[in-house]
C-alpha cells in the first residue's frame, strides 16, 4: 500500500512538559485511522504536528511526494465549537476559502473555482443553504459546511477533530456513511473520544496517551486498552461491553 506519510520518532513539548512522546506511526493511501485518547493525551498535538502548526521537539514527519502541498493534498475539519458563529460569512463563500491556501491568485469570482464550490455543497447535500450565514445554521449543518471546506480541493488526506461533537444522531450516521464513501478516494485520520462508534466505521486504531500505540484493527478490548495506557471508556451496543478503565501512570 502507497504510503502518504510516516511519522518516526516524534516528540512535541510545550514549555518543557512532554505532549507526544516517541510517536510512530504510517499513514497510506486509504487508510481510515480513529485516533482515540483520553483530554490532554496529545490527539490534537499530533494533529498540529501533521498539519504543520505545532514544531516537533525531537523525531520527523516525512510527506510522500504526492502529498509535499498541505495546502491543497490535506483536508483539515478542526472542531467547529471554535469557530465564531457571529463571523459575517456565507456558506458558500467558507467551503469557496478552501481553496485558498493552495491558490495565491484566488478569487471567488472565478467561474471554475465557483463550479467546484457548488460540486461539493451538491456532493454534501446544502447547496440550498449557499447563501446563508453560517450563524444561522445548526451543529449538523455547519459540520458539513467545514467538511466542504476541507473537501474542495480534492485533498490525499482528511483529517478531522471530533466531528462528532455537538451533533445529533442523524448527523452522525449521516457522516459516517459519507466518510465510508470519501475513503474510496481519500485517506482519512479521524479523532474521536468514542472509541464504541468509530469501531464501527474505522479500519485501525491509534491510542494517544503521551505514547501512540498503533492497533491495526477497529476491534479493540479494554484489556488492549489498558496496555496502551489509554484510560479511556468504551460505550457499545456491540460484543464489546461497556467498560470504564482506571487511570494508568505515565512515565515520570
């Protein structure tokens, strides 16, 4: 399988207290990745790092060259919670910004960067919202709006932070199952604090807790768990029962 990139060795600080530690790990074309850790375990560190917005302290990150234009061969859905709903701004002009970071001569008027704008809102299923504020939409709908952004430039690689946060269960399966569609052609990294729902729609999983332990499976126990130094729950209607792990000292 082609690999888009591998991580060796990498560790992240922040005013000397260690976020990451020692990752590994190789991301290839298809992969669909649930990170799953407990708060504070270095999931959105890992994130940065991969993004370009945190500096490794020690270790590298190295890009295949079909992925050297993170601004285009990577799609990036942050947390939508963090974004000002006041902001004055449609939802077609915030999945048309998308395309900015990879076009210094960007314009929104320009028809072929419009075309691909509306190909996306069709794609997702808003086109009737284009023309709204994105402050008058709800959780479900400006998740989608963020997930057109990161999908118009067609990128290698999508990675999203908790899209699952603050939505309803409609929205929920209505993303997993375009996630299942967009892994036809993309990469994807997913965080999540719900390792019970993402097992049903991941291929493997990595557990961030200071350490990333890779599981190449989307079945996980809390014995595995437990080993990898991640305390966190697993809630399931599946064969795994609900399990609330204890803390696990990390490294002093």
């Amino acid at each position: 399988m082609s690999t888009l990139i591998e991580i060796k060795n990498l560790t992240v600080t922040y005013n000397k207290t260690v976020a990451l530690e020692n990752a590994n790990m190789v991301i290839s074309k298809n992969d669909f990745i649930g990170v799953i850790g407990p708060n504070g375990g270095g999931k959105t560190t890992l994130l940065k790092a991969i993004l370009g917005l945190q500096e490794a302290t020690s270790g590298e990150i190295l890009f295949s060259d079909g992925l050297k234009n993170k601004g285009s061969d990577i799609g990036y859905l942050p947390q939508v919670n963090k974004f000002d709903n006041k902001f004055p701004i449609t939802v077609f002009e915030v999945v048309l910004s998308g395309l900015i970071a990879n076009n210094k001569w960007f314009s929104k008027n320009n028809n072929d960067n419009k075309t691909k704008c509306l190909t996306v809102l069709h794609e997702l299923g808003i086109e009737n919202l284009a023309s709204k504020l994105v402050g008058e939409l709800s959780g479900g709908q400006m998740q989608k709006v963020f997930l057109g952004r990161a999908l118009i430039s067609n990128p290698k690689l999508l990675i999203l932070d908790e899209p699952d946060t603050y939505v309803d269960s409609r929205f929920e399966n209505e993303l997993y199952q375009k996630l299942k569609e967009l892994n036809n052609r993309m990469a994807i990294l997913l965080v999540s604090h719900d390792v019970g729902t993402i097992s049903a729609h991941v291929k493997s999983i990595a557990c961030v807790s200071r350490e990333l332990h890779y599981h190449p499976s989307n079945i996980i126990s809390p014995e595995q768990l437990a080993s990898y130094n991640c305390p966190i729950q697993i809630i399931t209607h599946g064969d795994v029962p609900h399990t609330v792990l204890g803390s696990h000292n990390h490294h002093q």
